[in-house]
C-alpha cells in the first residue's frame, strides 16, 4: 500500500505511473484505482540461499530483472521504484545494464546491498543504515501515508488533551498475531467504547464478532475507507506495529503498540524511548495482566504521549519524497543571483564559511560574473521542490579538485545536504577527470565533519590553525 501511496501522489503531480508485479489479486485492485499495470508471470524455481527474504521471490531474480528492463524500455520510466525483501543490488545492477532509469529503494530491514540511486527508510528513527552509500530520505517525515491524514490531523490533535473514553484497536487487517483478542482480554473490566478495526478475511473476524456481539459500545469494524476519521476519534489505541505507527502518530494517538514480529521490535523501542507509545513485544501482549497494565499506564499519561507522537511524523511525507524524486542539480545562471546573495549573506552559512567576511550585492554580482565565465570547475544549484542549496567543485590540477557547498534555504527535508553531494558525486566521477576531492571544514562545524565522513572522505591533516583537510579519491568503479 505504500507503493499505492506514493503511486497516487505522483500522478497527482502529472507523473505517468504504471505498476509492474505479479500476477495476483492486487492487480485487479490498481487496475480499478486507473493505474496502467503490467503483469510478469511467475514460476516454479528452486531459490537461492540469500538474500534473507528470497523465499519470497516468485520469478528468478535475473528473469526479472530482464523482464523488468523490458517494461521500463518500453514506457520510457525516469524513474523505477522497487519495495521487495527479496530483491538486491544484483537485480538493480542487471536493470542498469540495460537502461538508464533510476531507481528508489523502499527497505526497512537493511539486511542487504540495494544498489539503488536513493533509498526510502521510513521506519529508522535511530543510527544510520549498516548498508549505506546511497543517498537517503531515513525517518518518518518521509512516511507515506495517505493525504487524508494529514487533512485529518488539526481536528485530532485539538481534542488530544480529554479523556480516555474510546479506544480503538489495530490488530492489522489479517491480525496474523492474534492481537484483536489479547486486546479484548485486557480491556475485559474497562467501561468505555472499544473498536476493533480489522480486514474482512482475518484470521480472527469471527472470534472478534462473538466476543463484541451483545457487549454495548464495543464494535467491529471491518475494511474500513475511513481509518484517518476513526483513529482522529478514538483516545487511545492498542495496536500492531509497521506503517500504521505513523498514522497514530501523525494523529497524536496515544498507542499501546505492539511489535508482533522480530524486525518491528527497534521501531517499538525507538517511539517508546520518545515517550510516543508504551512498547510490548508479541510474549508479553500475550498476559492479560501486562498488557492491562500498559493499558492503565498509557491511560495516566495520554497527554504527554499523545504530544510526543505528533512530534514525530506530520503526515507530509508522500509530499517530500516526490520533492526528492523531482530533485534537480542544476548548472549555476544569472537568474540564481538574488537568492545566492541571500544565501551568501546569512548567518548560517556565514558562520559555516572559511572566509567570514561581509559583502555588498555590488561586489556580489563581480562573484557571479567570474564564475558564470569559468570553465574550470562545476557550480550547481540544488533543488527539492524549491532552490536549496549550492556546491561547487574547482580544478586545482593533477587530477585534484576543491569543493565547497551550503544550504542557504533554512527549510529542507531532513538530509537534503547529503542528497546533494552525493548527486554531485556523481556528476564529478561521471563528467570530469577528478582523481581526488578535497574539502576544507572549520573545526567547529562538526555537521560538516560528519557528512563528510559519512561520504567515505578521509580527514588527512590540518589545513591550517581551526581548519581541518578531508579528502576523497575517485572509487574503484569510477
């Protein structure tokens, strides 16, 4: 569904979009959503030991990866985003082979090498990926979730300060784990209204619909179209972890959430430690006594939990991915003038600079008129949605060129830096005879030292007294 999301996102911003999957029982569901979908077939094969998920495969990965290639010849994609555990770099290697698209990556288990152009990570609130190198959107303000909630969202959060009078439960549409029922024990004693939420084939409807049937205000509801209306409702959920984590957070929704598989269990962790959620893995929802004294403590302290959740996703992040995907390194031109002094001027950047000297917008212009006229380095401008940043890269000779960089705008999404240079990166292996990049940071920008660190730049000496020297040589592949 998070494809769907991003799918119906796109379009609304005039992007073709067609589906490529499996033959199944989903493709009639995006057929009737007026996606173009085209169909591979799978077939009977003995599957390889790794990746982790590669059980789940349903075609050869290089049978694919071929097929694939076709399909995106044939519609001419820019851009080709794949969501399976049971892909890798290898298939995304075999594509580009072939064909010049880019690709996204959506992962939250990063168990294995994408080999993507940008990668999705929605879910990682702590640390960076183990399986770095490309560029990231990491966090839920890149959570794609469905404009409703965000719509939603002022009128849920107005009323986050009442009390607990309804509570909603979230098993996931097949409760796989059983947790309407562990839900239902534990709220056997409380006298308020109760929904539980659930997909018509779940394991456990008819359960569910016995213990509810004569209870007064408890009530099943089953494929609802209005989960943003009915989460903004409810007080307080008790609820399975994944996706829905941040629609209850987008919401302000007090939560009980509950990892009910091993990989969830970090993100739990993650919101607990925020103060977002109380955390409980599967065992211990399974006690009725534990799992009622979670409910007890969210109940004490739905106000602060309720705050913190909001803090954490806003519901806008279908909206920054498709920024980033419509991301623009452009060459620097006159009509960047105004804004560059602008940047040029502030006191972010000014502070950040190693010449950190005032200037008028006369001695400006004689800048942008030198570099507009050199042909001895690349000056880019950044874009995501809007002009954000500028980077810049000089020939020094012998293969050594200097780079320098800032975000002017005050606004960007969350590693917007990082995107930038590594776009540029590419631009420089690909378009210039560069061997090595230096980069000269002031000591006390440790932003600055990180990123340019987590870029694989290597800090060789002190370029001078409060300077520190970085370095990166042209990888291998280049």
């Amino acid at each position: 569904m998070r494809c769907l999301t991003l799918a119906e996102g796109a379009r609304g911003r005039g992007h073709d979009v067609v589906f490529v999957c499996m033959k199944d029982a989903m493709t009639s569901y995006l057929t009737r959503k007026s996606f173009e979908v085209v169909e591979i077939m799978p077939q009977d094969f003995v599957p390889e030991t790794s990746p982790t998920h590669v059980a789940w495969l349903r075609l050869p990965w290089d049978i694919d990866a071929a097929r694939t290639a076709e399909i995106v010849l044939g519609c001419r994609a820019d851009w080709l985003i794949w969501d399976h555990y049971g892909l890798d770099a290898r298939w995304v290697g075999a594509i580009q082979k072939h064909t010049a698209v880019k690709t996204l990556a959506i992962d939250d288990l990063d168990d294995r090498a994408l080999g993507a152009d940008l990668v999705l990570d929605q879910t990682r609130l702590n640390g960076s990926r183990t399986y770095a190198g490309s560029p990231a959107m990491i966090g839920p303000s890149f959570a794609l979730l469905r404009p409703e909630f965000a719509q939603t969202r002022e009128a849920a959060l107005a009323r986050m300060n009442g009390p607990v009078r309804r509570i909603i439960v979230t098993p996931g549409l097949m409760d796989a784990a059983g947790l309407a029922l562990l839900a239902l024990d534990a709220l056997e004693d409380w006298d308020g209204e109760v929904e539980v939420v659930m997909g018509h084939a779940s394991q456990s409807r008819a359960a569910v619909e016995q213990r509810v049937a004569g209870r007064t205000g408890w009530y099943l509801t089953l494929d609802t179209p209005d989960m943003p209306e009915r989460l903004a409702v409810a007080d307080l959920c008790i609820g399975a972890a994944g996706m829905s984590t941040w629609e209850r957070c987008c919401l302000g929704l007090p939560t009980v959430v509950v990892g009910v598989a091993a990989n969830q269990m970090p993100l739990c962790q993650a919101i607990d430690e925020r103060g977002a959620a109380i955390c409980l893995p599967l065992d211990d929802a399974r006690s009725v006594q534990r799992l009622k004294a979670a409910v007890d403590a969210a109940i004490d302290q739905t106000e602060d939990m309720a705050r913190a959740a909001a803090q954490l996703c806003d519901g806008k992040g279908t909206e920054r991915v498709l920024d980033c995907l419509e991301a623009n390194l452009r060459p620097l031109t006159r009509d960047d003038t105004r804004h560059i002094f602008d940047w040029r001027s502030s006191p972010h950047v000014q502070n950040a600079s190693l010449t950190q000297t005032h200037f008028s917008f006369d001695s400006h212009l004689v800048w942008m008129n030198q570099v507009l006229n050199r042909t001895d380095g690349l000056w880019r401008i950044y874009e995501e949605g809007l002009p954000i940043g500028f980077v810049s890269a000089v020939d020094h000779g012998s293969g050594v060129w200097l780079w320098n960089f800032y975000l002017g705008a005050r606004e960007t999404h969350k590693g917007a830096g990082g995107r930038m240079l590594a776009w540029f990166l590419q631009e420089i292996w690909r378009d210039t005879a560069c061997e090595r990049i230096k980069a000269v940071v002031l000591t006390g920008n440790a932003a600055s030292q990180a990123l340019h660190l987590k870029l694989g730049f290597r800090q060789i000496d002190n370029a001078d007294k409060g300077q520190l020297l970085y370095v990166l040589d042209r990888p291998d592949n280049n």
